[in-house]
C-alpha cells in the first residue's frame, strides 16, 4: 500500500534548541496512527510543522504525491491537511452550522460579489453548503445544534465540532492533537467510537496525540514515540507500549 | 434542513427591518417636511445624520466583523471629502449633467478611499488590538495633517501639486483648487436628504449581505479564531485587507456627501481629526459591537441629541465621555452586572410570585 503521509527526517531549531530532530514517519492510506510522548516532547511541534504554522529547518513531508515540504497553513489545507487543536479553537461567536461552513469555504466557492448581489450562484452554493455541513453535523449527532453558538456546546461536543470542521474541509489526513483532553472515561470511550467511525466512513488517515494510553491503546495501528524532539521508538502499538525504554520515558527510572 | 431554513429566514427578517426602519423614518421626515413641522436647525441636521450613519456602519464593520480597533476612520473620510470635491471642482464649469458628476464623484470618493485603505491596510493589520489602534489613530492624523498642506491647482499644463504654499504650484493661469489651510471652496451642494438616504440604504445592503456570505464568515471566523481559521485554508491577511478596504471605501463615501453638503471644506481637526474618530467609535460601542441595526440608531439618536441640548453643546464631549464610561460599567464591571441581575431577579421573583397568587 502506499504511505499517505511521508516525513523524511524533518527537524526545527528555534535558535539553538532543536525542537525536533530527524523526525521520520510513514503512514498508511486508512491507517489509524497514534503520536505519543512525555510533555515537552515536541508531538505538538511536528503538528505545527505538518500544517506549516512553523516552517521546518531541515527534512521533508510528503502528502500523497505532493512534496508540502515549507508551504504555509493555506495551502497545506488545500493539498489536504486538517487538524483540531489541543486547547479547543472554534469560532466561538458563530454558530455550529456556520463553524462548519467556513471549513466548506475552499470546496464550495462564489465570489464577494455574488454574496452582495445574492446572484443564482450564491443562492445554489450556500444551499449546497448548508446541505454539506448538516450531513457532517449529523454523522457527529450536532445536527440538532446546528444553530446554536459554538461557545455554548458542552465540551464534548465542542471536540465533535471542531473534527466536523476538520473533516469538512475534505481532508485526506487528519491530525487530532488530544482530542480526549479533559474527557471522562465514558465521553473518551463515545470518542473512540467516533475516532473509528470516521475512519471508516470518510475512509480518512488519521494521526493522533493522546496521553490517553486506553485510547492509544484502543485504536491505533501503530505508534511513534517522541522524546526530547526524537524518535524513541516506533512500530506496532502493542509491542511499542510494553517497550522499556518507552515505560521508562513515561515513568522515570 | 428545517431548523437552516427558519434561521434564514430569522436574518432576511432583521435585515428587512433594518431597511423598513431607514424608510420609515424618511418617509415621516419627508412628510413633516411638507407639510413645514421641521424646524431649519432640524432640516441642517438630515444630511449629517445619513454621513454619521454611514460612517458608524463603516466602521462597525472593521470593529464589529473584522474585529479590529481603528481610530483612523476620519481620515479616510477626509479623504474621499476632499477627492470627490477637487473633482466636482474641475466639472464644474463644465457641461456635464449635474447628477451624473456627483455620481461620478461618488465613486471618485469611494475609490480613491478605498486605495489608501488598502494600502494603510497593508503594513497596518499586521498588527493587532492596541498597536493597531494607535498607528490608524496617527495615519488618520498625517492623512488630515497632509490634506491641510496640500497645494492643488490645475491648468493648461496639467496638473500642479505642492506642500509649501500656491507660488510653488508655478501655475499658468489656470484655477487652484485645493488653497491649504483653506482648502476647497465652492463645493457644489449637491448632497440631499434623499440621496443620503438612498447611499444608506445601499451601503446596508451591501454589508448585510456581506456578512451573511461566504466572505463576511471567514472575516468573522478570523475575527474569533485566526489559527484555526488559517487552519481550515484561510487567508486572514487577505481578508482582513478586504474589510478595510471596503470599510474605508464606505467611509469614502460618507466624506463624499459630507464634502458636498458644504460650500467650503477644510481638513480641520474639528471636521476630520481625533475626535470626530472617536465620535464614529462611539457611535459603534453605543449601538452594539457587530450590531449594523444599532450603528444607524445610535448614529441618530448622539447626533439629534446634542443639537436637541443646544445649550449644553460645549459639554458634548464630555456627555459623550461619561456615557461611554457608564456604558461599558453596565455592560462589563461585576459588581455593575450583579446589582443589574438582582434588579431582574427581583423582577422574576415578582412574576413568580403573582403566578401562586392567581393560582
């Protein structure tokens, strides 16, 4: 099978502390990958180099075909990247169904003057869009929510949101940074339902952060530990969590 | 599907009552005014009235929908004032029909606004919260500052521009047309209740519609979330840029009608300084931040209010300061909130207690 998402020994310095160094990946088309390490590790960091907020000193990623390797944020989630973030980043004072919306905003297009003028186009695309993003709302059971302000969804509900949105801007890999932060055993085990379901239903590549080890543990195919910006281990996820030096990573010596 | 639609229609029903309102109130005025109720004070007061309020909606939307301070609006009010007016200036003697130059003047005045929004806009948004409000509040001052210097004259050689005084200009005959400090005189007066009303109404059609499109959702969601919403392949540079630009293009706009509502026109601290910025802020933080409906209002109502306390008119300023302060105390300080939701509860405990009663 070919690797959806290729990271050849990716790097960044700020100043003189490397961040992360020789950072390699490969993940499969329909995998299920997880990214776990201490705090301070750098998983975030490799998030943040993925989507192009920072832009990597050394290495390269590529996405299916297409070498991203420096592009920035808008053009990394026009070839394909989308991502939820690890301290919830909704629009907050729009509604769900419009958070939705704007992840639409690159697929369904009409220009600013079709929206002043209301010409057929704008009324035909925003129907197509609302139709778009209620389906993505009720495959996350928001429909009922849809016009409700972000802000005032329960938490939960607020991670479902923002993975609709993820996923609305028709992703090919989609990075979750801890999406169970926060969440009771209960809401954590309906997410890894949800995790699976969107796997399966979008047919999505998937890499997550999670300290969660019942979650890690619970879906992922394979894992990459990170420690002080460097690899301390990969491969399968069984094998990976009962390595020594990943225990000792965790827990100290 | 259902609930989209009844939400849909929610909007296009305000946004109607927005318009209706604007309407009304033109048709109640023009009425009065036949029938000779309006007093001339009253009559003086019509076209400012339709300026501030395109003014206030101007910049509600950079403040309310894009989210960002600007203290600078009256500069780009100068600016399509003084555009529009140096235009009229050289048609005047012209033949050409008097609606078709002030509507050409118009879209001189939103356009040439419109660039110096964009091009302030460029360094400028790069900031953000304070620092931006500080450096438009100084490029609203070097653009009335610079107008109040500028030498502008026209003849048979062309165009003549200078800073330092009307010798420089090396004119050959011909007509100066912008004096300095003494700026434009013999503006034609062509602004008039109706057609401030009808720029109005056409300035809220295009932000209403604005915002309820695809471009107003990503302004608003940058304005939320500016990482998230690059993370979903916005452009937030790009659309910031567009708001300022229109904003300062509708700004352009009322600087327009403002120009030609006047026989002279000066770039005065009075007309298009600090203080008439801040004027315009008001207008914005009192009818709501985000709330176009509410610009209009309160636009109307801190305009017609001075005039109505004519004798208290040297205190505006000072009014207009204290009822900010109360204003944000009622809205943000705790203790102001909690002595407002025991008044409520009170209230709602009253009901309550009348409902047993009557059962």
């Amino acid at each position: 099978m070919a690797a959806m998402l290729k990271v050849d020994s990716l790097g960044i310095s700020f100043g003189g502390l490397k961040a992360v160094d020789n950072f390699n990946v490969e993940i499969e088309k329909n995998e299920l990958y997880g990214l776990i390490g201490p705090n301070g590790a750098g998983k975030t960091t490799v998030f943040n180099l993925l989507t192009g907020v920072y832009q990597p000193t050394s290495g390269q990623i590529v996405l299916g075909d297409d070498n991203i390797t420096g592009l920035d944020c808008e053009a990394i989630s026009k070839k394909g990247i989308a991502r939820t973030f690890q301290n919830i980043r909704l629009f907050s004072q729009l509604s769900v169904l419009d958070n939705v919306k704007v992840g639409l905003h690159n697929r369904h297009e009409y220009s600013t003057l079709d929206g002043i003028f209301r010409t057929p186009k704008f009324r035909k695309i925003e129907r197509e869009m609302d139709e778009k993003a209620l389906s993505l709302l009720k495959v996350f059971d928001l429909d009922g929510f849809c016009n409700y302000k972000a802000s005032n969804l329960p938490y939960g509900q607020q991670r479902k949101l923002e993975i609709a949105r993820a996923l609305a801007t028709d992703p090919k890999l989609l990075l979750l940074d801890e999406p169970a932060a926060g969440m009771n055993p209960n809401e954590t085990e309906e997410l890894m339902n949800t995790i699976r379901l969107v796997r399966d239903k979008f047919d999505m590549t998937i890499l997550l952060i999670e300290h969660d080890m019942k979650l890690v543990s619970g879906i992922c195919d394979r894992l990459t530990v990170l420690n002080f910006g460097q690899v301390l281990k990969q491969g399968q996820t069984q094998d990976v969590l009962h390595d020594p030096e990943v225990v000792k990573a965790y827990l100290g010596d | 599907m259902d609930k989209v639609i009844a939400e849909k229609k929610k909007i296009t029903r305000s946004n109607l009552i927005t318009f209706a309102m604007v309407i009304i109130a033109y048709v109640i005025v023009e009425i009065m005014i036949n029938t000779g109720n309006v007093s001339s004070l009253f009559k003086g007061l019509l076209v400012p009235l339709c300026i501030y309020s395109i003014l206030a909606v101007s910049l509600n939307l950079v403040v309310g929908i894009s989210g960002e301070l600007s203290l600078g609006h009256a500069g780009f009010m100068c600016i399509g004032a003084f555009a529009s007016s140096t235009w009229s200036m050289i048609m005047k003697s012209t033949s050409m029909p008097e609606g078709l130059r002030f509507f050409i003047a118009i879209v001189i005045g939103a356009v040439t606004a419109a660039f110096f929004g964009f091009l302030i806009g460029i360094p400028v948004l790069r900031l953000k919260g304070d620092y931006l409000a500080i450096v438009t509040l100084a490029f609203g001052e070097i653009i009335k500052n610079l107008v109040n210097a500028l030498y502008f004259g026209i003849d048979a050689n062309g165009l003549h521009f200078s800073l330092e005084d009307s010798m420089h200009l090396n004119m050959d005959g011909g007509t100066i047309i912008i004096k300095g400090a003494q700026g434009i005189t013999g503006t034609p007066k062509n602004s008039n209740f109706t057609i401030g009303v009808i720029l109005l109404l056409i300035v809220l059609f295009i932000v209403l519609n604005l915002i309820n499109s695809r471009t107003g959702r990503a302004v608003m969601a940058i304005r939320d979330n500016r990482i998230a919403a690059e993370s979903v392949g916005l452009n937030a540079t790009k659309f910031k840029l567009l708001a300022f630009t229109i904003s300062a293009a509708i700004a352009g706009v009322g600087g327009v009608l403002y120009a030609h509502n006047l026989s002279s026109l000066q770039a005065l601290p009075k007309n298009f300084g600090y203080n008439q910025s801040i004027m315009i802020l008001v207008f914005v933080v009192m009818g709501g931040i985000g709330n176009i409906r509410g610009s209009v209002v309160a636009a109307v109502v801190l305009t017609v209010l001075p005039e109505l306390l004519r004798g208290l008119s040297d205190y505006r300023m000072l009014i207009y300061a204290v009822v900010l302060i109360l204003m944000m105390l009622c809205t943000s300080a705790p203790s102001w909130i909690q002595y407002r939701e025991r008044i409520m509860m009170s209230f709602g405990k009253n009901k309550k207690v009348n409902g047993k009663e009557s059962n």
